[in-house]
C-alpha cells in the first residue's frame, strides 16, 4: 500500500512528551499517511537569515525544506509555553519560510497541556505564521488535562479523545487534494 507522506512537527524535545505521542496516536489511526520530518526538527540550528541561501542553508534545514515540499499535508503537535508556541516549533516553521513547503496544503495544528486550556492559545499564535505561508488550516485539537487522557507512547486513555483524533484523521484527509487522498 503506498502510503500518503506527511511532515510532522513535534515541538517538544522530550522524549516522552505528550506531543509525541499525539504524533504516535494519529499515526496509529491512519496507516495510509507516512508522518516524516520529526527526527529532523531536533538538529535544526537556530534561524539565521544569513544561512537562509543555496551555498550555507544547514544540511537538516535543507531536507526539512525538500521533506515539506513533497509532503501532502502537515501535522505539528506544539506545547505552549508562556502562552506561545515552543521555540523549537517556531524554529522549524521559521526554516520553513523560505520555501513553499506548506503552500495551499492542509496543516493540522495539535497541542496537549495538563491545564484546562490543553495549549490552545499556543496554537492560536501558530496562525499568523501558517497563513503567512498560505497553509490551509484544518480544525485543531486541544487535549486538556492530557496525562489523564493520553500517554507519551500515543495510547489514548479517553473516549472523547479517541473521536477527536479520528475526526482530525479525516478532516486532514478530506483537505488533502483528491488524488493525494486517493492513494
């Protein structure tokens, strides 16, 4: 079965972050998407619009770049931190910039938190960016109090969660272009 690829974001660097396994329970839920680019996030430098060229651009920012450029869509799962998005999330879209790696594909926005917001607002500062980049934005999930509702291995402990998640796998899939989601 060929399967759909898609960039996916984690920005959170924990091992057993909750936002990894946000990853991990969407992938679970759809076998037909191939989630790609998490592993390269981490070896991002931070943005320098000085490296922003052919000659200098950093190894990993450069097969960030190609990786979103033939992807069908994207997932980033994001903390908040201090009503933000994480730097390392900002980071990788700042990478992203300069390509049209997201450009009119359908990006699903994820965060989980402990408190009663589950990162919400983290996400809500992601906007601005993403349709900068004329991403087309799918409806987010916001887990709250996400240790009782999911794991850092992507199990979901929470019925309502397990809809969600499976909502957001089609939303994704139906704003994905027709002969992507044909695949």
């Amino acid at each position: 079965m060929l399967r759909t690829p898609v960039l996916a974001i984690c920005g959170s660097l924990r091992a057993d972050s909750l936002h990894r396994g946000l990853l991990r329970a969407i992938e679970r839920r759809a076998p037909g998407l191939q989630l790609l680019g998490d592993d390269l996030v981490p070896q991002l430098p931070l943005f320098d619009p000085g490296l922003d060229t052919p000659d200098r651009m950093p190894t990993a920012a450069r097969e960030l770049r190609l990786l979103a450029e033939g992807c069908a869509a994207a997932i980033i799962a994001s903390p908040e931190y201090v009503h933000a998005p994480s730097g390392v999330t900002k980071n990788a879209l700042d990478w992203l910039v300069g390509s049209t790696g997201l450009y009119g594909k359908p990006v699903l926005l994820m965060s989980a938190s402990p408190g009663q917001t589950g990162g919400i607002r983290g996400l809500a500062a992601l906007v601005p960016t993403l349709l900068a980049m004329d991403a087309a934005l799918v409806d987010p999930v916001s887990v709250s109090h996400a240790p009782n509702r999911i794991r850092p291995d992507g199990e979901v402990l929470d019925a309502g969660l397990d809809l969600r998640l499976d909502i957001a796998v089609e939303q994704l899939a139906e704003a994905m272009p027709v002969s992507v989601a044909a695949r």
